[in-house]
C-alpha cells in the first residue's frame, strides 16, 4: 500500500509559522544589538591605532633628549638646557592631549608585575624590595580608556643570591 503524506492540520501549520515568526524576532533583536555594540566600540576605540600609531611620537622626543644629554659637545651649555626645556614642553604638552582623549600612561614604578599592563625585560638583583617589584621603566606603557595600547617594558626585582650561603656550596664541593 502507497504511504499517505499527512497533510498538517491549519492549526499545526499556524503553530509553525508563529514558531518561526518568533525566531525571526529574536534573531533581528540580536542583530540589532550586534550593530549596536559595533557602532559603540567604532565610537570609543575608533582612533585606536591612531593613538598607538602617536606613541612613537613620544618614544622619539625620549631617545632625542637621551642623545643630547649623551653628546659630549654639548655638555654643560646653555644651548642644552634651552633645548630640553623645549623637549619637556612638548612632552608635558603631549601628554596632555593623549590624557584628554583618554589615553593614559601606566603607572609601573615601585608597583608589582601586572602582566596585563606590564612586560618584564629584566630581572635585577635587589633585596630591598619585594621580588617581583618593577625597578625600572625601559619604555612607557599606555591604555586608551580601558583597554592596552602597549604595555610598559620594565625591569624587575629580584633575590640576590646568598654570598655566603653560594661560598658554603663551593666549600662543600671541594
């Protein structure tokens, strides 16, 4: 005997269109969010690159500054100092107008190795201070509102070796 297709009843297929009106809904909602969302970050961290891109402008006035300070020719001379009172100017200047568009510098000095804001270059022996300890900043870090933009490079305390525990082992060895 040939098998009857059951035709579903109008209440069935009633059901099935409200089923997948439903779901028509729900996926525009979540679209409509999605978009929402995009729109938001583009606004907030449109210039993200922009202001990764600036930093470079910061790191060039530091070395400059580094170089003319080093150069022995000018050494102790009015030029020098005139120089990098000018060079502090536009860095505070700078600084300012990252602070304004929310891009802040991080904080690292005397704080403890935060992985998400700090990049460990070097260990250097200090017992003065906690082992993990950032003692040195080789290059600023910055966030842009609450996100990374770089992280600081930066130099970590650690243990000094025991002298005389090290010279007991050598005996010992001996």
């Amino acid at each position: 005997p040939k098998e009857e297709i059951k035709e579903p009843t109008p209440e069935e297929k009633i059901a099935e269109l409200e089923e997948k009106v439903v779901r028509t809904f729900a996926e525009m909602e979540n679209q409509r969010r999605r978009f929402e969302k995009e729109k938001e970050d583009a606004f907030e961290y449109g210039g993200y690159s922009f202001a990764k891109e600036a930093l470079n402008l910061i790191d060039n006035l530091e070395r400059s500054k580094q170089i003319l300070e080093n150069d022995e020719t000018l050494k102790d001379s009015g030029a020098l100092k005139k120089i990098l009172e000018h060079l502090e100017i536009i860095n505070k200047d700078l600084i300012s107008i990252f602070s304004k568009n929310n891009i802040k510098v991080i904080e690292s000095l005397n704080k403890k190795l935060d992985p998400n804001f700090h990049q460990a270059m070097i260990e250097i022996e200090d017992n003065q201070k906690e082992p993990g300890t950032i003692i040195q900043e080789i290059q600023k870090g910055f966030t842009l509102k609450d996100r990374l933009l770089r992280p600081s490079l930066v130099g970590v305390s650690k243990k000094g070796e025991n002298k005389d525990k090290k010279d007991e082992e050598n005996k010992d060895n001996l």
